[in-house]
C-alpha cells in the first residue's frame, strides 16, 4: 500500500500544521465565536466538544481527505460485511453482529441465528441465577459468581460491572480474578462460600496460563469442601476452544461458545459479559448492547464530517502524527468509570500497538498512543501538574457525566470543565505578574516568581459529556471507542486484530517455567542473573 507520508493528503496536513503552529488554542477561540458549534458533533446521548483541539474547520476537512485517500469507506465496508479485515489471521472482526438487529454474515455465513442461540442461553443462566433456580452441589442457590479470566476476558465486564453498579440489585455478587498472583483468588474466596459460588471461566483460546491456573486453584478451593464430583454444578466456561473446557471437566450444557470472529478485546457483548449480565439481569445487558447498536448505526450510516468515530479517530490521527503527542490521556470525571482507562489501555494500544502494514511493509508514522489516565478530579492533586507546565503536548479525552444536582456532583463537573478550560488558555507572565500585583506581592518578588507560574496552555483536549452512565450510554460509549481505533487502524494501514507482540513474552515466560538451565541458552546475562538472585532470596525466605 502506498506509503502515508508521500501522500499529498499528508503533505497537505503537514503544510497546514506549519500554517497553524503560531496559533494559540486562546487565539483559535476568540477568532471564531462560532468555534464550539462548529467543532461540536451530539449523537444519541454523548455530546463530543473537540473544540479544544488544536485545528480549525479547515483541519477536519483535510484530515477527512486523508481518510478518503486511505479508502476509510472500503474498510468499513469491508469490516460491517464480515470479510477478513483481521488480515493475517484471515479472520473477521464482526463485533457489532453481537450487538445487531440486522442479519449478519461472516465470510458468507449468516451468523445472526448463532448469537441469538447464546445469548438465550445466556439469558436462561442468569435468570436461574437471578431467581435461585441454579443451585449448587449440596442444593444451595448460587448467588456468587467468580469470573476467573485476564486481559479481553476480564477488562470490559470489570469495567462495565463497576460503572453500572447502582444499576445492579445486589442479588448475584460478583468478583474479577484475572492476576495469576494467588492473592487477588485468595481475596475473593475468603469471603465466599464454596456451596453457593459459581466460578465463570472465561478464556477465548482456553489455554491463558494465569486463567487456567486460577481455575484449578479455584476448582481445588471448591472440592476440598464439597468432593469431586461437586464441579459440575459450579463452572462454567466461555470460550472459542469448548473441547478444551470439556477436557477441563465443564459440562456441554455448561459451555458458552465465543465466536472466533469476535477478538477477546471486543468480546464483552458476548458470553464473555456473562458476568456482568448476573449482576445487572438479562434486560441491563440488553440495554448496554442497544447502545452499542445505535453507535454501530451511526458509525455505518453517518457522513465523517458528522460521524462521531470517524472525527474522534481523526482527532487522534492529527495529534499523534502532527502534533506528535505520544500519549493521550482519558480522564473521565466519575468515580463509575474509574476501570475505563485500564479497559481503553487494551483495546487501543493491543489493537493499534503495531508497526507493519498489509503490505509486510514497516509503517513510517508513530501508530497507537501510550493511552493511560485515571478519575478526575483525584488525578488533578497528582499528574495535572505534568498537563500544565511540564515539557510535552498531553491530549487529554475528559469525560464527564452532567449527573443530577447534587452539590458534590456540580463541583466534579465544574471541575472537568475548569480543567480542559485552564489546559487550554494557560497563563501568561503578564496574567501571573498581576496576580502576584494583586496579592500584595512586592515588584521584585513578584518578577522573579511570575515565571514560575507560566502554563503555556495550548494542550488539546476532548470533552465527551453524558446526561448520565446508564447501561444504554455506556455501550454508546464503549462502541465509540472501538470504531475509533479501527478507523484510526485502517488509516494506518495495520491490522487491528491480532496480538502477536505479547506472543514473544509468553514464550520466554514459558521457557522460563522449565527452569533456568533449561532456559539457560535464550537468556541474557541480565536475566540470568536476576534468576539466580530469585532463587538466593526464595532460599533465604524458606523456613
Ligand atoms: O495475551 C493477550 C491475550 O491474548 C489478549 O488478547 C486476550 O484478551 C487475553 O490474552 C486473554 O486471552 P484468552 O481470552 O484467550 O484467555
């Protein structure tokens, strides 16, 4: 594929950069009274002010152009028609089939009538569940789930779980275990009681050493109380791989098949959610994926110019590959969403974290931001010093649920806005000097702190504003995110989809596993040193 950068789309951004450079963000707004309306797009609840990124109208214009250069609409296309857009797995990526009311096909196949088929399943569980039908091994209804799963299998129900909370009725209670360190098992089964917990094992490949682990553990916890035989009754498995969960001893009827076209960090509108479908009951779900639905239609439907993904991603594309920001910053001002930037840390940096395109060729431009953040406003008496004075442009996405008018709630949103207000005009010496003037300072002081005081400003940000965090504005939400990072994927010409990096990392952790003779010729000194300091302290820490 041709290269990005001999583009004249991308010479023509370049271009307009260079033109745009001088202009402060404060310049940008009091040039254009008309800037928040213009860079402003609502869709179904989400209202998105990219106002406070560094561009103007002409920006968005060549980025689109940009987007049309790449063939954005053959690749949507293509992904929504279930062809193989995981091009080196030769897989579909059909995620929002999970999601649809339309008859969706993979590869020809009409799969629709699949989903359906789990998701009554998944529907008859948690009503059981729910209404203390299912009952374990000695005749107790179930009424803990435990879902042993990592990464793709584990982030987005966590996430989803923590930020619909009050939407949950508190009749199931339900844990995440996904680190194969013993104690966060430990944690979660001390306060559960093995006759009423159902663990939930959730595995695409059904071969992650950490959940397999955890399982067995989990499994030993289990029977040590109730026998053998008492399995049966409390696992179930999710999973691409159900003759593996079969080996593992999880019944057929207990088997919830993934298919293999949904990625693992796409995959929490399937069985995956199971989970968090206990704790909200079935029709919560259903609400989260509706929204997901309504972002799908319009990310399908919807001209760029006014299609949420499609600007987000651009937003993205131009402060990454312009800009050269190396990270964006998600800050969402609620306490409910505070698991959002771990799960956008998977979905963004595994999807786009790749430096080779369709073609075997390296791509030339920087791909995926280093995405990280956390809640406002705890964040602000901690990093926010960095957003203000420190070296580097920092995007930030902020985003903020206007809530009801609760006096604590007004000071969370006043200060989400203050914040992407103040990173965006910063304060200038002169500003600084009169405030110190007006403190009482003495001239000379006050001259010789102003600097010190100096925010260039100018850092751009998002705001994505939701009326509340619902089930249904939450999909919207999610979904929003994932379109973005397949348009920004497309544009750059890699695949979205497949995660060899983190391959190489579980091969030497295996090898390590047999030991570190055995590992002896795949190591470097550094490794084998640090070996060999491990086993000296395992030693002295022996009884
Ligand atoms: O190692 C990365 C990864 O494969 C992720 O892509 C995936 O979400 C996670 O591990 C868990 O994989 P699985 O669901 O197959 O256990």
């Amino acid at each position: 594929m041709t290269d990005l950068m001999s583009l004249p789309e991308w010479a023509a951004l370049e271009q307009h950069r260079d033109a745009l450079a001088p202009q402060h963000l404060r310049r940008l707004f009091a040039d254009d009274a008309q800037r928040f309306t213009s860079l402003s797009l609502r869709q179904g609840s989400l209202f998105f002010d990219f106002s406070k990124q560094r561009i103007t109208s002409d920006t968005v214009r060549l980025l689109i152009a940009l987007a049309r250069a790449r063939k954005l609409d053959q690749g949507i296309r293509r992904m929504a028609a279930g062809e193989p857009v995981n091009f080196t797995e030769n897989r579909a990526a059909l995620h929002i089939a999970l999601r649809a009311r339309r008859t969706c096909h993979v590869a020809g196949q009409e799969v629709s009538g699949e989903v359906r088929a789990t998701r009554a399943r998944t529907r008859a569980l948690v009503d059981d569940l729910r209404t203390g039908r299912m009952t374990g091994a000695t005749g107790k209804p179930l009424r803990r789930v435990v879902n042993l799963g990592i990464g793709g299998s584990d982030l987005g129900p966590r996430m989803a779980h923590r930020a619909l909370a009050p939407w949950s009725d508190g009749r199931i209670a339900v844990d995440y275990v996904a680190n194969v360190d013993p104690r966060e098992l430990h944690d979660v089964l001390e306060r559960a009681h093995p006759d009423e917990t159902l663990f939930v094992l959730s595995s695409k490949s059904f071969s992650t050493v950490e959940t397999l682990t955890n399982a067995r553990s989990a499994r030993e916890w289990l029977t040590r109380e109730l026998g053998e035989a008492a399995a049966a009754r409390h696992f179930v498995a999710v999973s691409n791989n159900v003759a593996a969960a079969r080996e593992f001893g999880i019944a057929s009827d207990h088997c919830f098949a993934l298919p293999e076209w949904v990625g693992g960090r796409y995959s929490m509108w399937s069985a995956i959610g199971l989970p968090l479908a206990c704790a909200l009951g079935m029709d919560g779900f259903e609400e989260l994926l509706d929204g997901a639905r309504e972002m799908d239609e319009h990310f399908l439907d919807t001209p760029w110019e006014s299609n949420l993904p499609v600007v987000m991603a651009l937003m993205g594309i131009w402060n990454t590959n312009f800009l050269d920001a190396p990270t964006l910053a998600v800050l969402p001002y609620s306490h409910g969403l505070a698991d959002l930037p771990a799960y956008l840390q998977q979905l963004d940096m595994e999807s786009n974290g790749k430096r080779i395109d369709r073609d075997g060729h390296a791509v030339m431009v920087a791909t995926a931001p280093i995405l990280w953040g956390g809640t406002g406003t705890v964040g602000q008496h901690a990093f926010h010093q960095l957003l203000y004075q420190g070296t580097r442009t920092v995007p930030v996405d902020f985003i903020v649920i206007a809530g009801d008018d609760d006096p604590a709630q007004r000071i969370l949103v006043d200060n989400a806005l203050a914040q992407a207000a103040a990173l965006m005009a910063g304060r200038t010496e002169e500003e600084a000097l009169a405030q110190l003037r007006a403190q009482g300072a003495d001239e000379e002081a006050a001259r010789w702190l102003a600097p010190h005081l100096v925010c260039p400003g100018n850092q751009p940000s998002s705001t994505l504003l939701l009326p509340t965090l619902t089930p249904r504005s939450l999909g919207q939400l999610v979904a929003l995110y994932e379109h973005k990072v397949f348009v920004q994927g497309w544009i750059w010409g890699i695949n979205s989809y497949d995660q060899y990096g983190v391959e190489l990392g579980k091969q030497m952790a295996r090898a390590l596993e047999g030991g570190a003779a055995a590992a002896a010729e795949l190591l470097d000194g550094s490794t084998r040193g640090l070996l060999a300091t491990v086993a000296a302290l395992r030693a002295t820490n022996r009884p």
